[in-house]
C-alpha cells in the first residue's frame, strides 16, 4: 500500500484504525509454497493467534491455507470462516482435558503436548489420531520471551521423555498420527533450523503410522529497512530435499505442515494513528498519539520495533522525536526516532502492525478498541467496527443499591 492510500483512510476514519493489505498476505502464502514447492504433499496452517478477525481468516481460507489454532475458540472461529473440520490443527498449552475433549468431538486434528493429558486422552479415546508436540531443547530465536523450544520451555514433551511417550503408546494402543515441533519465532539460523529437524527426524522413526511433520513456523521477517529476516528460499531448499529424502527413508510419503502466523500478516498490516500533542520538554520532543498499550501492546510487552512514519508528511524535514501514547503509565512506542517533522493533527503509520497487535489490544483504561480495515482490491473494507460505549457496558451487569435511611 501507498503512503497516499494510508492517509486516505486516515483522514476517512480520523481516528486510530488497524489496515491490513489482502495483496501481500498473499505474497506472502505463494513465497512459501514457491520455497517448498519440491515437496509433494505440503500444507500450510496460518496460526489464528496472529490476527483472527473473521474477514481475515476468510481470505487466508481462500488462498488455500489450513488453519493453526490454540483454543476452541479460535475452533469455532475457524470454522465459522470456511474451513472443513480436517483443515485445523488444534495446538493448546496447558488447557483441561474437558476442552480438548471438546475440539476432539468436532473433528479436529488433535496435538498434545504433555505426558498427563496424552495418557488421559489415550485412554478414553485411543481411536482418535493424535499428534504429539516435541520440545526439541533447541534455541533457534532471537528472543526468549517467544522462543518456545528450548529447555527451560513450557512447550512440548521432552525428546528424553520419548520412552514415555513410547510407553503410554502401547499401553493405551492410541494411534499417533503426526509429530510437531515449534521452536518459536524470529528464527536467524537456518542451520539451528535444521538441526531441530533432524532432532524431529529421529523421534519420527519410533512412529509406525505418521502421516505428517509439523515443524511449526517462526520465520523472521524485517521490521525496518536493511533488516535481516530467516531465508525461506534457502530453507525451503534445504529442508525440503532433507524432507523428501526422510519419507524415502520412512517407506512413505509424508505431509509436510508449517504454522506461519506473523509470517502471513505482520507486514501486510499498519496501525495508523493521530498525533494529538506535540511536547517539547528540556531534553526530548514528545509526539503524544491517540493511542497506547491498549491498542499495541508489542512495543511494552517484547521490547519490539515498529518502523514508524509520518504519513501526513513523508517529504519533510526529518527530526527526532519519542512516539509516546496516552495511558497513564509509561507507554512509549519509539524512543529517539527519525520521523519527519510531526504537527499536531498529522497520522503516524506503524509498520508491521498485522500479527500480534490487535488481536492483544485490550480497554485498559476503558477506552475502545480501533476499527480494522481489509485493503483488497484497491477498496478498503471495513471488517471490525471501532468500538462504543455500549460495548464496553455490554456483558456488564449493573446493580442499584438503594441509599436506607439511618434510623434514629
């Protein structure tokens, strides 16, 4: 998208507002089905948590993609969107055996990650395919808050817990269908990739009736000009001769899964928000949005970049400022940014506000969620309207309490 279309939308809404580009989601999805286009049987499940506004999941089905999910609700969500029961792959952390029952029934491809659950779930359903999530000890992002393989990891059964697993096998005779591995995101090593592969590799040869590997997804992409981002022309390259030469090696061909969530939507989407006050104070200039943590929390929560513009201005002189929001709590979204001169009234454009943005924002401070737009077709289209004060008081339920009267 244009800086000219952004601010046309801007300046229609006037207030804060989520876009999302359909174009390069889908750039995106042929990128990698080009890079692992030597594998015969290759299936992409975009991980709903990313961005799970209901257009979009609708849009991500029609390019042919499955779907990664973490809650029955994103379950139901999906299949509200389109996709066919057999095209999600349910993938929670933690949750109650009663919820996974729940998914089961629906006709979800099931993936468990701990001994507990995977023995329950065993024994009262053996004829149920299950998928079994691995925790390969493997460190292959850059940072720990969302690298999710490595020891100390929640994710996942242990790779020296396989005896286990093995043991818990025969003695429900369940039938493990697929083995799935996540090491999280921003992946900068595709070797370390690799090599958790190989680790993957191993642990699927103790399986007799695999149909797929899952590998998750974590691929990193570039959050401001000359960044780095993982090679998927060189991985998928390596890794799909890697994976082609397994399924010989197997007896059979295998389904290949990824689960790309921030890969799809990060850059497809932008926040664009008003700058209300612009504050000069003795050592830093503040340009103070119509926004906060509230609305993009990533910046406060991760420490993460957003390349951030000034729309309203993109030829002018450039000048350093710190983007701060209005929450009454230190909400700064860049510090000592190089942004073209700021006045108040002019929209500043976040890059790489698809994955993990909205999809986090909250009413902390009882104020509304944006409004999302779908740019497609050179047409913006309103896909969430932003919130009022009757969403907030909803749910609520409100009691009276009468004043009684002291008696004397």
């Amino acid at each position: 998208m244009t800086d000219s279309q952004l601010q046309a939308i801007a300046q229609h809404h006037g207030r804060s507002v989520y876009v999302y580009d359909a174009e390069k989601i889908e750039s995106q999805y042929n990128r990698l089905t080009q890079a692992f286009g030597a594998v015969p049987n290759l299936r992409l499940n975009y991980a709903a948590k990313a961005l799970t506004n209901i257009s979009i999941l609708k849009w991500i089905h029609h390019l042919g993609c499955g779907l990664d999910t973490v809650s029955l609700q994103e379950v139901d969500l999906g299949l509200k969107a389109g996709f066919e029961p057999q095209q999600i792959m349910f993938t929670p952390n933690g949750v109650s055996l009663k919820e996974i029952e729940a998914v089961a029934q629906k006709g979800v491809q099931i993936n468990i990650d701990n001994l507990s659950i995977l023995e329950q779930f065993g024994s009262r359903y053996p004829n149920i395919p299950v998928c079994i999530r691995i925790n390969p000890h493997v460190m292959a992002g850059g940072n720990t808050n969302i690298s999710v393989g490595h020891i100390d990891s929640k994710f996942g059964i242990s790779i020296h817990q396989i005896p286990h697993i093995l043991r818990i096998v025969e003695n429900t005779a369940m039938h493990i269908n697929g083995i799935h591995m996540h090491t999280g995101s921003d992946i900068l090593d595709i070797e370390v990739f690799l090599h958790a592969a190989e680790i993957l590799f191993e642990t699927a040869k103790q399986f007799d009736r695999l149909d797929f590997i899952d590998f998750g997804s974590g691929f990193k992409v570039p959050y401001k000009p000359g960044d780095i981002e993982t090679d998927i022309e060189e991985l998928g390259e390596k890794l799909s001769a890697r994976f082609n030469q397994f399924c010989q090696e197997y007896g059979r061909e295998l389904q290949l899964i990824f689960e790309p969530g921030k890969f799809l939507v990060s850059q497809a989407g932008y926040f664009l928000t008003p700058v209300n006050v612009v504050k000069q104070t003795t050592s830093t200039v503040f340009a103070h949005v119509d926004s906060g943590f509230n609305h993009l929390m990533r910046p406060m929560l991760y420490g993460a970049y957003h390349h951030i513009e000034n729309i309203s201005n993109p030829e002018g002189k450039k000048r350093f400022y710190t983007v701060v929001g209005y929450i009454c709590e230190t909400d700064t979204f860049g510090s000592n940014r190089q942004i073209s001169e700021i006045k108040e009234g002019d929209f500043l454009a976040f890059h790489n506000a698809g994955a993990y943005c909205f999809s986090m924002a909250s009413n902390y401070n009882s104020r509304y969620r944006p409004a999302e737009i779908l740019w497609h077709n050179n047409k913006a289209h309103l896909i969430r309207k932003e919130e009022s004060f009757e969403d907030l008081v909803q749910n609520q339920v409100e009691l009276e309490f009468n004043t009684v009267e002291e008696v004397s």
